[in-house]
C-alpha cells in the first residue's frame, strides 16, 4: 500500500485537486490577528504570541494574485480566502467561548504552498484538498505541527503543547540534544505502541552531534529518510483504524487526513526532530514530507534571480535541458536507473541521454524554481505528475512547446532528437 501512496500524486492529479478558493471572507475573528507570513512582530510580540500557521494546497499564483487585486484585504468581507479559512475561524471563534484565557494569544498567518497550475497542465483541480497546522514562536521556531483543519479541541491541546514546547526551548536554549531528549520523552508517553517502536528506531538514527537545530540539506535529507521509515507504519495504523485495504483507499485517506487526530501519532512521532528549528527553513520539507508532493513556496522573481536569469540568457539560442528533483522522499531513488531492459535493441539508456543532454545547456532545478521559470517566460504549462513524473522539461529554441521527458518514458527516442541539435 506504501508504494501506492507513492503514486497517490499522479492519481489525484487524474481525477483533480482542489482550486477553488473560498468565497472572500472576513478575517475578523474577536481575540485573532491575521498577518502576512513571516511579517515582522513587536518586541512584546516577540516575547508574549504564538504564531499559528494555516497552510494548504492552493495554487500559490492564484493566492497572490487575488490579495493583490483586492483593493483593501482587510476589509471585513473583502479579502480571499483559503478553502478551510471558515472552519479555522470557527474553530477560533469555539475556542475562545471555552478558553477565553487564549484570547489575543495567536497571531495567524496562511501560507499556499501547492502545485500551481502551470505545473498541472492547467487541469481544473476538484479534490481533495490538504492542510497543515503549525505553531510557532515570536522568533519563527516551530513548536507543534499537525497534518489537518483543527478543531477547537485540537487547537487546545497544539496551543498547550506549543507552549510546553516554547518553555524547553527556553529551559534548553543552549542545548538542542536536551531538547530533542525532553520532546523525545513526551512522545513516547503519547504515542500508541506501534509508533514508539518506530521512534525507537528512528532515534537510532539520530546521533548526538546531529542534533544541532540547523536545517540545511544534510538535515533535510536525514529527516526524509526519517518520515520514509515512518510512512509504512502509518499506513499500517490507518489500515487498521479506517478498514483501508487497496489504492482506491488512499483517496479516501486524505479526506480523512483533514481531521487532525488521523495523522496525530504521525506527527508526535516527528516532533522530537522538528521542534525548535527555523520555520522558514523547514516548511518546504515539512509540506513535501506530508504530503508527497513538492511544495512551491517562494514565487517572487527575486527569490529566483540567478535560474531565471540562466534561463533566459539560453532560451532563445539553444536547446535548454531542466532536470526537474522529485520530492524528497524520493530523493534516494537512483537515477539515472539502470538499463534493465531484455530487448537487445534497447542498448540507449537513460545514463546515456543524460550524456547528451548534458552537450547543452543543463540544469537541475525544484518544481519551485520551474513554475517561477515557466511563468516569468510566458512559458506552456506542462504536468509534472501525469501520467507519469516528469525528470526533464527540454525547451526549444524557436518552438514554444517544451518536450517533457517522463519516467516511463523510453529514453532512445530522444537521444538522436537531441546529439543532431
């Protein structure tokens, strides 16, 4: 079944995701503020809020777009909205009836980090839609994140452990492996047995001198592999709880996911190396970790200067070959893949079209950084997923289709295309 959810992407993209906003609502919540991401807070602020993230799968393009063409956002009724926006308020709205002490205590900010539509060949997307919560500190270091819209009884028990959290980050500050121990011992009281069997493994992996909170790519890959051992016991666990047995499931399971407790285990068993480390360092592995798919984030054309300005010195001139990373969970399968094939025509692999690809201009590149090319070019959409994922986009000069190299893809008939060029 694991394997399955693998594929899950490409299947959703076949039937459609979520698009669609939801209708321009207020943000006006009594005792909640909204803000930008990762918009700069007072001192006090700094000090006294906790900064709730609500992210989904929308189209980031599409997001932008619309907070910009709305003349005053803030204005109550008037400014866009996320597909869970109304039920994330409501449950605000609940929490602060029981808890009123929460009042003035959050600060929110939405984040659309889907695929948007020029990596989905422009297929109007239906469902089912995916959300994360996440909770952080005033200086942006994750405390607690669940996979799920929150219900007012979650937002209780992620804001209480936000705050156990924030209070060992302030007992350990100097200490990031007496953190990951305290968070380590939490997790093994609240998990179910199947998941602090897997922790224990997991922690295995973890060495002391590891443990430091940076997040760079050494990090980044260790986590992946982290959530790829945990994956299969998670499967396991939704198998039995859900009654899912086959991939016509899996569908049905991200539904389920929207519910915070169907992925809580999951996360209590992630928190030990995630709590504390910079948010906007890590919410790209974490959304892709989730969700696997990759996660478009930054869409500025400056936060892409030096690819897109690479690209578009060789557009019009040459061939130009991007070589398009898979999510980080599959980040460790080989590739190029071996020629594994009987038929002795089929002497032209896939190492060897790297080869020639690699006789023009050549480059890897995220799906982040290749919507924010193809868009900034006044490029064709392509699908990144369907039918199969794609590990190269060839443009051509002079021709405004590019050619997309797919991984079921026979890589001979490409090879002569490309060695006359």
């Amino acid at each position: 079944m694991w394997n399955a959810l693998r594929l899950l992407p490409a299947a959703l993209l076949l039937l459609g995701f979520a698009t669609a906003f939801g209708q321009p609502q207020g943000d006006a919540v009594e005792g909640l503020i909204f803000r930008d991401p990762f918009s700069g807070l007072s001192a006090s602020e700094i000090e006294s809020k906790l900064v709730v993230f609500l992210i989904t799968d929308e189209d980031p393009f599409e997001w932008t777009k619309a907070k910009l063409d709305q003349a005053d956002k803030n204005r109550l009724g008037g400014g866009p909205d996320v597909w869970c926006g109304p039920d994330f308020r409501r449950s605000f709205q609940k929490l602060f009836v029981s808890r009123p002490d929460l009042k003035d205590r959050c600060i929110v900010q939405r984040v659309v980090a889907g695929l948007p539509k020029n990596l989905t060949g422009n297929v109007a997307r239906t469902l089912p839609p995916r959300a994360i919560t996440a909770i952080c500190d005033g200086q942006y270091r994750l405390l607690n994140f669940n996979v799920g819209v929150p219900e007012p009884n979650d937002l209780v028990r992620l804001i209480e452990d936000a705050e156990e959290a924030k209070a060992l980050l302030q007992l350990h500050q100097d200490d990031p492996a007496a953190l990951s121990n305290a968070v380590l011992d939490r997790s093994n009281k609240r998990v179910d047995r199947v998941y602090r069997d897997a922790l224990a493994r997991l922690t295995e992996q973890v060495s002391v001198d590891e443990a430091a909170l940076d997040v760079d790519e050494a990090w980044i890959s260790q986590y992946s592999r982290l959530v790829s051992d945990l994956n299969p016991v998670y499967l396991y666990d939704v198998g039995l709880r859900f009654g899912l047995s086959d991939r016509s499931d899996l569908v049905r399971l991200l539904v389920l996911e929207q519910h915070c407790e169907t992925r809580r285990n999951w996360c209590d068993t992630l928190a030990p190396f995630t709590i504390g480390r910079a948010m906007r360092a890590i919410m790209n592995p974490l959304v892709d970790t989730a969700w696997g798919v990759p996660a478009v984030l930054e869409i500025a054309p400056q936060d892409h200067e030096e690819p897109l300005r690479w690209f578009s010195t060789r557009r019009e001139n040459a061939f130009v070959v991007l070589a398009v990373l898979p999510t980080y969970l599959d980040q460790d399968i080989t590739w190029p893949p071996p020629n594994v094939s009987r038929n002795p025509l089929a002497k032209r692999n896939w190492s060897e079209l790297e080869s020639v690809m690699a006789n023009h201009p050549f480059r890897s590149v995220t799906a982040e950084q290749l919507a924010v090319i193809l868009r900034e070019n006044d490029e064709m959409a392509i699908n990144l997923l369907v039918p199969a994922r794609a590990r190269y986009v060839v443009f051509e000069p002079g021709k405004t289709k590019p050619i997309v190299i797919r991984e079921s893809d026979l890589p001979g008939k490409f090879i002569n295309r490309l060695e006359t060029k």
